[in-house]
C-alpha cells in the first residue's frame, strides 16, 4: 500500500485543479499585451484574483500573485528596511519587526538577514503547546515597532494562533501585522477584515494547486515596496510577466477548497483521532507535540525516544508510507527542529519526532495501516538503541 502521509510539505493537484490547467495549455498570451492573446489571459488572470480574494474576505485590488508563500514573506518583511523607505514618499517606516522563534525558515532567516541590514528583530516565545507569549509581546510592543508578524497555524505541530489578538495588540501600538497563513487557508476559515490583518500569504501548493504560485494580501492603503522591480505587472507590486497557468490553477484550487474544506476538516479530525488513540495505546513512551485542541485537524507530531525521527521517515518509507521529520524546507539539515526546541522539547525527544500530516486523498483504511507499521517500526530501532531504556531516564512522558 502507497500511503502519503506528507500533506503539510504539499499536496497532489485536485483533479478539477489539473482538468482547469490542461484546458488552458494553449493559453499562451501575455496578460500584459493588448491584443486579443493578451486580453484572454488578462481576463482570467484578473477573475483568479477575484476568486481568492473573496475567499479570503478582501477586495480584488488587494491581491498581489507572487511566486510562492516564501518570496511573499520576503516582501513583507523586507519593506521595513527598503532603501531607508525612499521608495515610499511620505512615510517612515518604523524598522523593528517582532516575529516568533516558530517561523518558517524564510521569515526567520529573512529577519536575521534583515538584522544585518539596520533592522531589529525580536523574538517571541512560546509555551509548551506552541502558543505566543501574549504577556511578552505586550511588553515588547512600542513605538519603535513596524511590524508583527505570526504564523497563523505552524507547519510543524499544528497549533493555531489568535491572530485576531495579536494584530489588534499590534495595531494599538501603531504596528503593521502579518500573518503567514500557508497553512490555515484551505483548511480554516480565514477572513482578513476578521483578523484584522495588514498582510496575509498564500501558497497554491499546499492547498492542492500548482507549485511556483502564491498570492499576498496587501491591505489597501498600507505602504508597500516591491520586492522584484523591473516592470509594471501586478499594478507595479510585483516585476515578471504573470505565471497565468499557475494563477489558474491557484483560482480552481480556492474554488475546491470553498466547496470541500469544511467536511473535510471533520473527517481529517476523525482520523486524526483514531490514529492518536492507536499510537497511544499501542507504542509506550511516547509524547504528542502541539496544543490538543487548537490545532490544525489534519497534522500530529509525536516524538518517541529511543528512536531517530530520520530511521522512522526511512523505514516507513520502506513500507510506503511518507512521512516529515518537521518542515519540508529544513528537511537537508542535521539540526533538531527549531519549532520543537521552542516548545521546550529537548534535542534527543526533538530528533525523535515525526510529523504525519492528512490530506483529502487520506482514508480511515491508510491510518490502519500505519497502525499497523508504525509500532513494529519504533520496536525495531529502539532493539538496535544503546541509549533506549524503555521508561528510564531517556524516556520521555505522555
């Protein structure tokens, strides 16, 4: 049996998605030409925008397509130190950016790189289950700050942030607010004049779209700089001749996404929930990471000492089962993951630790047959440990 179990890293093209794409293959016009090539890919370029702008709850002209969720992070956040803020007449940006220590790796390597810039960065904590410190950012906040910028639901354990919150707090202060809702949009409701939010990214990838696409919301009258320069696409907000097939693909995928979320989040808790309950009752000392109930339904990390988390990945690969061992774009380093050493997880429990994260293709009759592999899995590394001692010192609690 073939089981993906890696939804969070991303997903399959919806077949609509796929069907919408092939259809359009000869659509080869530059949307920003005014002959008639160019007017059929301008019209379905711009009725993609309306589509995921209502999705979301914004207005069109507040969508800007980009090429993935990482470069609209990267825009975000790098306007806070664009050329000393001359490109914005009129407005002095304040340079001090808050994130978390539970990024992506593109807003926190993003921010330290922008630390070298002139730009100050600060770091929230978070407790056990993932959640932000709202007592420190509260005292954080001040009349030096720029921007604040949380994931809405982290990759990697799942958990979810009160956005709404976060950016009133940062709003009262004069802060812009960011959020990077890679993975909230598609599988929660996500409504940015509810959030309250300044900017919020997308990514077609990980809501069953293409690769290569990605939107930003820019909340209309909020300063903003390009990231790419060098033409006029995107109403000036974004240089480079519109990825159409990709636009296209991000549009359907919305539209799926609007018609299957809510009955698929059930059915993902569902299993979900028996997979965790078999884990528990069938595999000793073991530890789940991420709050219990505010979480995404699709994703659980678990830790199990005693056992590496890329021998886990390799011989349930072996069974055809994938896996994550944490984010997708941390996956080429040896480090434990930085989401889990935030929590308070040390490193022998973080390198331990597995993420399984559901999809719409998921079926109750895959999660049996993971609970059926995993546990004979854990068995056999923790006989070939040398460190394991099965309720010791080494072992961690439930």
């Amino acid at each position: 049996m073939k089981v993906y179990f890696d939804h969070n890293a991303t997903t399959p093209l919806h077949p609509e998605v796929k069907k919408e794409m092939a259809e359009a293959m000869d659509m080869f016009g530059n949307p920003s030409s005014m002959h008639a090539w160019g007017r059929e890919a301008r019209a379905n370029v711009e009725d993609a925008r309306r589509r995921i702008a209502a999705f979301v709850g914004a207005q069109d002209d507040e969508i800007v397509f980009v090429g993935s969720g990482s470069e609209a992070n990267n825009t975000v956040l790098s306007l806070f130190v664009c050329a000393s803020n001359m490109c914005i007449p009129g407005t002095k940006m304040r340079s001090t950016i808050i994130t978390t220590k539970i990024e992506h790796p593109c807003v926190l390597e993003t921010s330290e790189c922008l630390a070298h810039r002139g730009a100050r960065v600060k770091f929230l904590d978070v407790d056990r289950y993932g959640k932000v410190d709202l007592d420190q950012l509260a005292d954080m906040l001040g009349d030096d700050v720029g921007l604040v910028s949380v994931m809405m639901a982290n990759n990697e354990i799942g958990t979810i942030q009160d956005i709404e919150t976060i950016a009133k707090m940062a709003h009262e202060s004069g802060a812009m607010m960011h959020t990077d809702a890679v993975q909230a949009v598609g599988k929660l409701p996500v409504d940015v004049q509810r959030l309250g939010v300044d900017f919020l990214t997308i990514s077609g990838h990980k809501i069953y779209g293409p690769k290569g696409v990605g939107a930003l919301y820019v909340k209309k009258g909020t300063p903003y700089c390009p990231l790419i320069r060098g033409g006029h696409q995107e109403r000036g907000r974004r240089a480079g001749t519109e990825n159409t097939l990709g636009i296209l693909g991000l549009g359907k995928a919305v539209d799926m996404r609007a018609i299957e979320m809510e009955a698929e989040k059930q059915l993902l808790g569902d299993m979900k929930a028996v997979l965790k309950k078999g884990i528990e009752e069938q595999i000793d000392d073991i530890c789940f990471n991420g709050h219990p109930t505010e979480s995404l339904s699709n994703t659980l990390n678990v830790s199990f000492p005693g056992a590496e988390g890329e021998a886990i990945l390799l011989y349930l690969d072996l069974e055809g089962i994938a896996v994550s061992t944490g984010s997708a774009c941390a996956s080429g380093s040896l480090d434990p993951s930085h989401v889990l050493l935030a929590t308070g997880v040390d490193a022998e429990r973080a390198h331990g630790s597995i993420r399984i994260s559901l999809g719409r293709g998921s079926t109750m009759q895959e999660v049996e047959y993971m609970l059926d592999v995993l546990p004979r899995t854990i068995q056999r590394i923790r006989n070939m440990s040398t460190a394991y001692i099965k309720g010791g010192a080494h072992a961690a609690s439930r």
